[in-house]
C-alpha cells in the first residue's frame, strides 16, 4: 500500500494526552475481547488503512470499525484483545496486520471483518506504536523502547532487532516510492533502510525533538514533523533539511498526500495544515472542536477523514 492510501500517526505515547478514558483504555487487559460499543465509531481512534473502498481503523480498547462503501458507514468487528491499538497495515482487501499496547500484534485475512491474536508480550512493556509489510509475509513491528519485530512467514513468529543502539521510541516507519525505508523516533532521531529493514543507518537530524512521523512525497521529496508544530523538508533523501513555516506550536502526528500537489498535515489541538504546491509552503487551519487528530484518511472524492480524538471525523471542506 502506498503512503497515499494510508493515514500516518504519532506515537501512541502521546495519543494518550488526548482523554482520560485512553489512559483506561491501556491498562485493559489485552487477553479479554474488546467489547461491542454503540459509540465505538467516536471514541479515540489511533490509525487508520484504505484499500480500495474499504477503511480499517483501530483504536482504545481493542476496537477495530471498518467500512466498505468509502468512509460512509461504519460498523465495529470482534477483536480477540482490549489492548489500546496504535496501527494498522492493510496489505490488500483481505490481508492485514495491527499492532498495540502488550505487544499485541493481530492479523486478518478477510479485509478486518475478523482477528487472530498471533503475539502478546505484555510482560515486556514495550507497546508497539505502527506496522509495515513488504508482502505477504516479511513485515515490521515497532514501538517504544527501541522495540523492533520482524517476522518472515506472515506474522506466525517474531524475531527482535535494532535499528540504533539506544531505547529510543519508534514511533512510524514509512515506505517511499524507490523502495527506500524511514523511521521517525524520540529524541530527533531518524533512520533509513535500503535492504526492505535488514539494516538501518542514522541520519543527520534537523531537531532534537521528537519526530511522530515521516511522509515520502512521490516527488521523492521527504516531509518529517513532530513536537510544537515542527515540520521539514528534505530533497535528498534526509540528507539535508530546510524547516517549513506552520505558525502553530502544536504538535503534529500525521500527514497524507492527496491527488494534485496536495498535502495535508495534521496535529494536536484542531491543527490542519494544507499545502497546494506539493508540500513545498504550507497554510494553518484550525478547526472549530479544537480536537486532536491522529491519523488522516483519503475519500474517494479527493478529500480526507481525520482519526482522532471525536472518532471519525470529516472536516468541513473549503468554499
């Protein structure tokens, strides 16, 4: 799946700020099956996958919402877990992964209706934050404390390993266009694969705050954001970085990349931020509910959803 078809989001470490209720939503126990809410469709949502017309969106207390007709309707699937879930990866209509507090990893085949439970660490402490897949059986997980999985038959097992030799959090991995790897971590940290996650190399950093996310632009440009509103821009595959202008200290958690040269960069507090010419400048908007996003979502007609704090939410378009 291309990084235009999917909504990227912050650490799940700070998605916790959003409401007192995800703080009670990490501490459920992750062997219990997350149980069925009318209101699901509104509670906090952390991530996001579109595939098609199909949306699988995962959240607190184990709830997973899908959609088959584009983002209208919604209707929320039995999850073997309670576990606040961070991300999801959807390989195709059928095939996909999420990941959460506990080490829960989870997997479907039949495009998010239902869910097997294939890990559970929660002895170890380290939630897991996002999910990727090469294919349909070498895939990444990772997470807080330099939690790095690898599997290589789908998800059955999992193996650790490193991508640095700290502990820093692991908050996003994201796919560009040349194939090429990017990690957004704590601390200003930043790193790249070459070899599909094999290895990774640090990169020079812009910023010594966190980084929640990484967006390839199909340009090959590379947008990285994070803490207070921070958000750069790098022509030479993270070589160099020119800072861009938000006018907001909000945090951002989330990009996604629309048809026609636009970019949308969302945060914390109702931050939007739109760019028109390819993600080179961008504008503030700030929406009304002052509400957190998490992930942001293509529609079928060309505009987007917000995952977040509220649930789904489509945002009022400009005239």
């Amino acid at each position: 799946m291309s990084p235009a078809q999917r909504g990227r989001r912050g650490s799940a470490v700070l998605l916790l700020a959003f409401t007192s209720q995800a703080l009670l939503a990490a501490s459920e126990p992750a062997a219990e099956a997350a149980i069925q809410a009318p209101l699901a469709s509104r509670s906090l949502l952390t991530d996001g996958a579109a595939v098609g017309g199909r949306y699988v969106v995962v959240g607190e207390r184990g709830h997973i919402l899908v959609s088959r007709d584009g983002g209208e309707s919604w209707h929320q699937v039995e999850v073997p877990t309670r576990a606040l879930l961070t991300g999801v990866w959807m390989r195709d209509e059928r095939l996909g992964w999420a990941v959460g507090h506990d080490e829960v990893i989870l997997r479907t085949r039949d495009g998010g209706e239902s869910w097997e439970l294939v890990h559970s660490a929660p002895d170890n402490e380290r939630p897991l934050l996002d999910v990727w897949f090469a294919d349909s059986e070498r895939g990444l997980a990772l997470g807080s404390y330099g939690a790095l999985l690898a599997t290589a038959d789908g998800g059955a097992t999992w193996e650790s390993g490193f991508a640095g030799d700290d502990d820093f959090h692991l908050n996003q991995v994201a796919r560009a266009p040349d194939g090429t790897l990017y990690l957004a971590a704590e601390a200003g940290h930043l790193y790249r694969s070459d070899d599909a996650g094999a290895t990774w190399q640090p990169l020079a950093s812009p910023y010594e705050g966190s980084f929640f996310g990484v967006l390839p632009l199909a340009d090959g440009a590379l947008l990285a954001f994070g803490l207070r509103g921070h958000l750069f821009r790098s022509e030479d595959r993270a070589a160099t970085w020119r800072q861009l202008d938000t006018g907001s200290e909000a945090t951002l958690t989330s990009a996604l990349e629309l048809p026609g040269g636009r970019v949308v960069v969302a945060g914390m507090a109702g931050v939007l931020l739109e760019s028109a010419d390819g993600g080179r400048s961008f504008a503030l908007r700030e929406l009304a509910d002052r509400k957190g996003a998490a992930a942001v979502l293509p529609r079928p007609d060309g505009g987007f959803l917000l995952l977040g704090e509220g649930g789904i939410r489509r945002p009022e378009e400009r005239p």
